[in-house]
C-alpha cells in the first residue's frame, strides 16, 4: 500500500529537489508546487503550476494532502521587500490554505537566521513566519537548517571555485553548523507522520559536528577537496560592504553577496543550539561533511559547474 499524499513546495529548488526525491523514495505520493513545471524532473510527483501567491494553485496543491512540507522561501534578494511578499505572505496562504483543506500537519523549513532576526531582512522575515506557523493551530513542525551544501547548491560553489583558484575570502573570525542536503531531506521525511516527539517543535539540525566549523577550517576543507590548500583571507565589515556593492554593480538581480547577507554574515556564531537538535530516535546525519564535500566537488566537476 502506498503512503499518503505530501504537498511540497520547493520542490525544484535546492533543498526541495532532494527532499522530493527523498519522500518519493519512501513511498509517499508527492504533488510539488512549480511556476514553471520541470520538463526533465523524472520521478513520480505531479506537479501543479504556480506560485505562493497563487491561491487557486495552492488549493489544487493542498487539497486530499495528508501533509503539508513547506520548503519554498527567498534566499537572495537585492531588494529586501520581496523577502516580506515570499517568505511571510507566502508562508502564510500556505498555511491558510492548509487549515481550509484539512490538513494538519505542516512542516516548515526555515533557517537558523530567524534566531537573529535584527541583523537582515531574511533574517527577519523567517521570525516572522515562524510565529505565524506557531499561531496556526496545526500540527506544526520548525526545521531551521545551518549552512546546507551538496548538489545542486550555488551559494557554497562560489568557495569552491575560489579555492581552485586558490584563495578563499571569508568574513571575520567565527564558527557555523553545516548539514548535507540529502541529509537535511532525510529528517523532514521523517518528520512527516506526527509524533509527539515532533509536532510543535522547532529543531535545529546538523552534521554532528562537535562544535562546527570555522570559516578557516571550512575552506580549508573545500580546498583538499578540489586538490588545493587555498590561502584563507578573513575580510573586515568594510571589505565585505565594499564587495557586496561590487557583486551588485556586476550582476544586478542575480547578485549573490547581497548588503543583507552581509548582515548575517558578519555575525561569529551560527551554531545549532544542542537543545534543539533533533531526537535520535527520530533521525541521525549519515553523511560526515569532509566526505559530503569530496562528494560534491566531484558533482560539481561532473556537472561542469567547477
């Protein structure tokens, strides 16, 4: 017997393609929120076109859903509005829709910056889902992922294609908690049935790494990975403000060091809190980073992308 039905949305992004194939893996039948559905997706989901501000879409997304995985959001955005119309509004007629049709149980992918909501815009907009997501009165549960590399990512690419080059320039001094995207998947696989160890949760995840990484040893690690030992640059707010208006003036919309990734970039700990992680009875990290690194530098070089 097959698996109840899983509304995603997401699911042609980063972190929703792998959590699509992890649910179809499991048996789950999955039905994925696309504005533009893919031609080469494979796999077994049906796709609904549309977007988060496409109410009809997310009712046919929704409806007969046992379970609601909520992975969409806006990472990158030089124009910090748009993160309010993505993550918040969008957040909020998925749950909406959620509550009309039923389903109860609502899994929401938000982001360790939500812990420190002053320091940027994205930062801020997913506190602020998180509350609405708390107020909904479903059965709720919050996965705020640290820094989640492997295929298919673009943010950690640009260390990688750095380190090739060899130097890394990272910000000032300070540590952060990773976690491999298959891995990340896995857990909100497992956090779809309800469980009173789950609902009403908010978790933190990582790759079990006993006090993370430091930006140092993080691109030294990127570095053997591609086969070079990369000198490490560690670059001052100005340096970064400097490179952010650089990066704005190149590529426009497409910019990736954005003023408001600045923000959270300069911060020194963006380490999980042990008292969110995530029981192991209900999900461990299989994938050790230096491995999951190697693993993806070679991706990357399949891919052409390095």
């Amino acid at each position: 017997m097959s698996k109840p039905l899983v509304a995603l949305t997401g699911g042609t992004g980063f972190v929703g393609r792998a959590t699509r194939g992890a649910l179809e893996q499991a048996g789950y039948a999955v039905r994925g929120l696309a504005r533009t559905v893919p031609q080469d997706a494979g796999g077994s989901t049906e796709w609904v076109q549309g977007g988060l501000g496409d109410r009809a879409a997310i009712e046919r997304l929704v409806a007969d859903a046992e379970a609601v995985v909520h992975v969409a959001g806006l990472t990158t955005a030089t124009d910090p509005a748009r993160f309010e119309e993505a993550n918040v509004a969008g957040t909020m007629a998925m749950i909406e829709s959620a509550a009309r049709a039923g389903v109860r149980r609502f899994v929401f992918v938000s982001s360790l910056s939500a812990r420190e909501p002053q320091l940027s815009a994205y930062g801020a907009s997913k506190e602020r889902a998180e509350r609405l997501v708390m107020a909904s009165g479903l059965d709720w549960t919050i996965v705020r992922p640290p820094g989640v590399y492997g295929p298919w990512d673009v943010d950690y690419l640009e260390m990688f294609k750095l380190a090739r080059r060899g130097i890394v320039p990272v910000p000032p001094p300070g540590r952060s908690s990773l976690i491999h995207v298959h891995d990340l998947a896995d857990l909100l696989v497992a956090l779809v049935p309800p469980s009173e160890s789950a609902v009403h949760r908010t978790f933190e995840p990582d790759d079990g790494h006993n006090g993370g990484w430091s930006h140092r040893e993080l691109a030294r690690v990127i570095g053997w990975a591609v086969g070079r030992r990369p000198m490490v640059i560690h670059l001052s707010r100005t340096m970064l403000t400097h490179a952010a208006r650089a990066d704005r003036l190149v590529r426009r919309s497409r910019a990736r060091l954005t003023a408001d990734r600045v923000g959270y970039m300069l911060h020194p700990d963006w380490l999980v809190d042990e008292s969110r992680a995530v029981p192991a009875e209900l999900w461990q990290p299989r994938i050790q980073t230096r491995d999951g690194i190697k693993a993806t530098a070679r991706w990357y070089r399949e891919q052409g992308w390095l």
